[in-house]
C-alpha cells in the first residue's frame, strides 16, 4: 500500500489539482452570485481560479478558500486529491452530506474551516487519520476523542454545523 501511494504521489501534478476542484465545481448544484461556476474554467490556469491559491515549491494547490460564497453542493472524494493542500475553508456556504474520509489523507493540512454549513455525521472518523494536529481543541464532546491524536493540525472549526449526530 505505501509503495502504491508513493507512486501516486509522483505522478500527480497540477492537472490531478485541476481535477480534484472540476470534481468539486460538478458537485455544486447553486452557485448564485457565480463565483466559480463561469471562473473555474479550464481556459485559465487553475492557480488564477478565484478561492484558489498555489504555493512554491512545487506549484500545487495549497489554500482553497470558498469562504462567503453562498455555494450549495457537497464535497467529492476527489477532493482528496489535493494532496498539496494547508488551508481549506467552507465557511459560511451551505455544503452538505458528509465529508469524504479520505480527506484524512491532506497530510499537509492544517487549518479546516467548515464553519456556517449545514455538514453531519461521519466527521469524527477522519480526524483520526489526519496527522499533523499541533493546537487542535475545543471541539464539542459529541466528537470521537480521536480528534486529538491528529500531530499538525492547527486550526479546525465545525462550529455551526450538525455534527452531533453518530455515524
Ligand atoms: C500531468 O501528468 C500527466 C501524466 O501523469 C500528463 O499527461 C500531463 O501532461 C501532466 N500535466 C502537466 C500540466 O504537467
Ligand atoms: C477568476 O477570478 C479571479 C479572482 O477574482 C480573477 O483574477 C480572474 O480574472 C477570474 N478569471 C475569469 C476567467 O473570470
Ligand atoms: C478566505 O477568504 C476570506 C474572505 O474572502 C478571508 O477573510 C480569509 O482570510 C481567507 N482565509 C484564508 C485561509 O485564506
Ligand atoms: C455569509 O456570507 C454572506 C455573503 O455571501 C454575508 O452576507 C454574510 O454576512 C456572511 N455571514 C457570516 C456569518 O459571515
Ligand atoms: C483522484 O481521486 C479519485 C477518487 O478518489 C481517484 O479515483 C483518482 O484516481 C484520483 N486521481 C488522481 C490523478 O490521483
Ligand atoms: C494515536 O496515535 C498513536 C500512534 O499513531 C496510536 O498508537 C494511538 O493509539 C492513537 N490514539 C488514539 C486515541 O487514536
Ligand atoms: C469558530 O467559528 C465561530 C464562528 O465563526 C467563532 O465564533 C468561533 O470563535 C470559532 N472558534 C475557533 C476556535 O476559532
């Protein structure tokens, strides 16, 4: 398995970015003020896409910041493609299902802003694979105690969300 995801690792490049957030743009079903649906196009590069941020030094996507923008939709697997991502925020848009497990694997990741959405359930179970947790605290009880095992992440906000229920 380890050798399987260094090849991946690999191989990937700015078009497996690009493929993660067309995957993303196809799951929003209401974009009202048409913040991506005309922006995200791939005649512009992915790194001049609005809410996207690329960083050195590999030239990946490492902010993806959809704050404020009253989207609907939920959140594809895919995401989890953006293997180069630190900082994620939904906040104040109205996403929903449940978050992708496989987001435990954004070993870069630390800070997760999902405040202000309507997320439920199986949040607590990735948590638990997230590995770089260095502040991580204040979460509700009804929250898998695994969350603090998590060794980076910085910040995490749930707050306004319907977390509480099992999974
Ligand atoms: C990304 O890698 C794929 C093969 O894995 C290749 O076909 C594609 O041209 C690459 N894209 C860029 C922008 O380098
Ligand atoms: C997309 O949005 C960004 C940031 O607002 C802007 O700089 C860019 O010109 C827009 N691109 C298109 C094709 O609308
Ligand atoms: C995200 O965008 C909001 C509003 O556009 C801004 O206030 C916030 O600082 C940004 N957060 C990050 C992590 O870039
Ligand atoms: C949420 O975003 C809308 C604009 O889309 C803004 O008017 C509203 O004040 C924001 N709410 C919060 C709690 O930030
Ligand atoms: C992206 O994610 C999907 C679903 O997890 C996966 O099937 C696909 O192989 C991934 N693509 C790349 C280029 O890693
Ligand atoms: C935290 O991680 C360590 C090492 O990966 C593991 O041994 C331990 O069981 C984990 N604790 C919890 C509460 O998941
Ligand atoms: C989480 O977000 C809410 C709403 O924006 C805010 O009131 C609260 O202070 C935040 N908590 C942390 C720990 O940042």
């Amino acid at each position: 398995m380890a050798a399987i995801l260094t090849v991946a690792a690999q191989t990937t490049n700015i078009s497996t970015d690009q493929s993660a957030l067309l995957a993303l743009k196809s799951h929003i079903t209401n974009d009202p003020h048409n913040k991506i649906f005309t922006n995200w196009s791939t005649t512009t590069a992915v790194c001049n896409w609005v809410g996207v941020t690329c960083g050195a030094p590999h030239h990946r996507v490492t902010v993806l910041n959809l704050t404020n923008m009253k989207l609907t939709g939920t959140i594809p697997l895919q995401l989890s493609n953006l293997s180069f991502l630190v900082r994620l925020s939904f906040k104040n848009n109205s996403f929903h299902g449940t978050l992708p497990l496989e987001l435990g694997h954004l070993r870069r990741l630390k800070g997760i802003d999902f405040t202000y959405n309507n997320f439920k359930g199986i949040i607590s179970s990735w948590f638990g694979s997230l590995s770089k947790l260095q502040n991580g605290n204040k979460f509700s009880s009804s929250i898998s105690t695994t969350i603090f095992n998590l060794s980076a992440l910085e910040i995490i906000n749930l707050s306004f969300n319907r977390l509480s229920g099992t999974n």
